[in-house]
C-alpha cells in the first residue's frame, strides 16, 4: 500500500472549485518510488494563490513495476476525490540520451497519472521542465535554490517546501495555473 504524507494541510475539502468559484488544479511530479502532488487555487480576492495540500506518494520499491502502478493510481484517485481539482498539470517526459531507460520507466508512471486524470474527467496542461523553470523564475535553466526561491515567494511561504518532489509537484502546479491563464494555442489543455 501507498504512503501518502502531505506537508502543507490548509484548507477545506470540497466542490471542484472554491466557494468563490475558482478552479482548483493539482501539479504532478512523477515517479515510481515517489510522486510529489500540490493542490493550488487562486485566491478569491486578491491576486494570491492557496496552497492547500502538498506531499508525497510513496511508493515500495520492493513492489513490482505494476503493482506500485496500481498503489499510484488508488492513491492519485484518493487525492483528487478529496480535493476535488478540475484541472492536472505534469511535467512532459525528458529522455537524457545517457538515460533511456529512465525515460521509459517514468512514461509508465506518467501514463497512469494522464488515465486517472482522463477517468476523472480532469483537464490535462502538460509542461515542459524548461517552462515551468521560465515561468516561475524567467530562465529555463533555473538551478534548486533558485526554483525553492520563486515558490515561496509567489506562496509567501516561510520554508521552502521539502522534499525536492513536493517543491517539484507546487512549481508545475504554479506553472499550469499560469499558462491556464494565456489564450488558447493550439490543442485544447495541452499548454507549454
């Protein structure tokens, strides 16, 4: 079984968006021993954003590949029936040539992310790692500190979010949010 361990619990469960009527999204940093999530909405009054939730889905890496696909998808499924988001963002795949394999793994994990969201009704923004690093900070080549920096500005955080995987899954929901609100290129919920 998956250990979900959320780091930030602010706010209320509930409808698919807040009561002043905004979209909630949920950002996805993808893995197969640990996916990070954050659920973020924007502020009803103001140009803030709400933090909700953010943590980790832990996954047993004793597990075979499949099962703890199976634990991704019941625990993913469990998150978003609490938080109730109307749209998902995640990283697109990065395949380093020294890599390959990597790649491949994570585009299992990725694809049961994209399932469940497709099941659930959920609108899909897919962001590349340079643009969420472009548009948190302005440079697509962005270092950790630099990244850690921007979210707890734009969030007003006191710490940066820890672990690098809910850091991660808070930058890309942060990124879908933004690019949720440019004019509509190309097809439909695929933004980045």
């Amino acid at each position: 079984m998956a250990d979900i361990a959320p780091s930030c619990a602010h706010a209320a469960r509930g409808a698919r968006c807040d009561p002043s009527g905004k979209q909630r999204f949920i950002g996805i940093d993808t893995g197969l021993r640990r996916t990070g999530y954050a659920i973020l909405s924007e502020q009803s009054v103001g140009p803030g954003l709400n933090l909700h939730e953010a943590g980790v889905i832990r996954l047993d890496s004793d597990q075979s590949i499949e099962n703890r696909l199976v634990e991704l998808e019941r625990s993913l499924r469990q998150i978003i029936d609490q938080h109730r988001p109307t749209v998902l963002a995640c990283e697109e795949l990065y395949a380093h040539y020294k890599h390959p394999r990597t790649a491949i793994l994570m585009g299992h994990a990725r694809g049961v992310v994209l399932l469940t969201a497709a099941q659930l009704r959920l609108r899909v923004i897919s962001v590349s790692a340079t643009r969420v690093k472009k548009t948190l900070t302005g440079n697509g080549h962005a270092g950790k500190q630099q990244m850690q920096t921007a979210i707890s500005m734009t969030l007003g955080l006191c710490h940066a979010p820890e672990p690098d995987d809910v850091a991660d899954a808070i930058a890309i929901a942060l990124a879908g949010i933004r690019l949720d609100q440019l004019p509509l290129r190309g097809v439909r919920g695929r933004r980045g």
